[in-house]
C-alpha cells in the first residue's frame, strides 16, 4: 500500500520539473541545433544563487535529454555567475557503459584550465571549485566502442548542494561490485 502511494504521488511531476526556488537557465532550444556534437552555449541567465529580500531563487543548469555520436565528443559551454563552487552529475540509461567528462574554465580573455577530467558513474554528484563569473566548457564522450545501446544524457550543474531539490533527483546508482 505504501509503494503504491509513493508511485501516485510522484506519477503527476514530471520529469523535467523543479521544485519552487529552483529555476533551470538551459535556453529554450538548446540542443535541438546540433553541429556535429557541439552543442554551443547553453544558458544566458548564470547559474548561480539569487537573493531579493526574502526571497531566494538557485539557478541551475540542467540540459534536455542529448546524444552523443559515434565519433565525436557532445561539448557545451555553461556560464557561471556569482559562485565559487558547483555539484555537477549527469543522467544516464542504465546501460552498461564508460562515461568521461572533462571540464576545462573559460576565462574572459579567452585563456582556458582543465578543472576536472573523470569516468563519470550515473547520477553521483561531485563538487567543483570555479572562478565566479567564468564560463565551463563541458566535454562528455565514451571510450566504450560497443556501446550501441542508448547514449543519451542529461548533465546537471547546480551552485548549492543538491539537497536544494531531494525530492527530484533519482537516487545514486550504485552496483554490487562498487
């Protein structure tokens, strides 16, 4: 009976919603122009944490569901605002497969730094210490070349601590053998 309510009351939210306070800054159209895996800049509005008065909106960016290609590397580029560190994680299928995401930080005079590069497991959160107000470029590849099953994603990048949104994130992936 319990699991039965648990399932009707997460049947009404969709998948792409966010609790009140969150707000996700990925344009409107963002990934349906695809450039040979390059899909450009994804947000205009920052991601960043906004306080007015009482109010307070955590602006995050989450990206549609998007496709990596056979050959080449799906690459995006996110601006930041006023936040020294992010949580990032990405969405997968759970489908046996080697996922890598390399991060590099963007700065205004075009200079870039690696900031992170790891075999990224489905739906674990890492934090990233950034520069405020630079811009990420983001790289997502697999290296495993038999991976002919779905390869889509969602990456995630948000300035608070993920707790921001419990109730809507799926929970940890995790296998026997971790």
């Amino acid at each position: 009976m319990v699991l039965l309510l648990g399932f009707l009351a997460n049947a009404g939210v969709s998948e792409d919603q966010l609790p009140a306070g969150v707000v996700n800054t990925a344009l409107e159209d963002f990934g349906d122009l695809v450039g040979g895996g390059d899909y450009g800049l994804g947000n205009h509005v920052r991601v960043e944490t906004v306080t007015q008065g009482d109010r307070k909106e955590v602006r995050v960016f989450r990206s549609p569901e998007l496709k990596l290609s056979r050959s080449r590397k799906a690459s995006m580029q996110v601006l930041l605002g006023n936040v020294t560190g992010v949580y990032l994680w990405i969405e997968t299928p759970p489908v046996q497969g080697h996922w890598h995401l390399t991060i590099d930080l963007v700065y205004p005079d075009g200079a870039r730094r690696e900031l992170f590069g790891k075999d990224m497991k489905r739906e674990v959160r890492d934090w990233l210490p950034v520069v405020p107000g630079t811009l990420l470029e983001c790289r997502m590849y697999s290296r495993t070349t038999a991976m002919t099953l779905n390869r889509k994603f969602r990456l995630n990048i948000s300035p608070e601590m993920y707790a921001v949104w419990p109730d809507y994130l799926p929970v940890p992936y995790r296998t026997i053998f971790e």
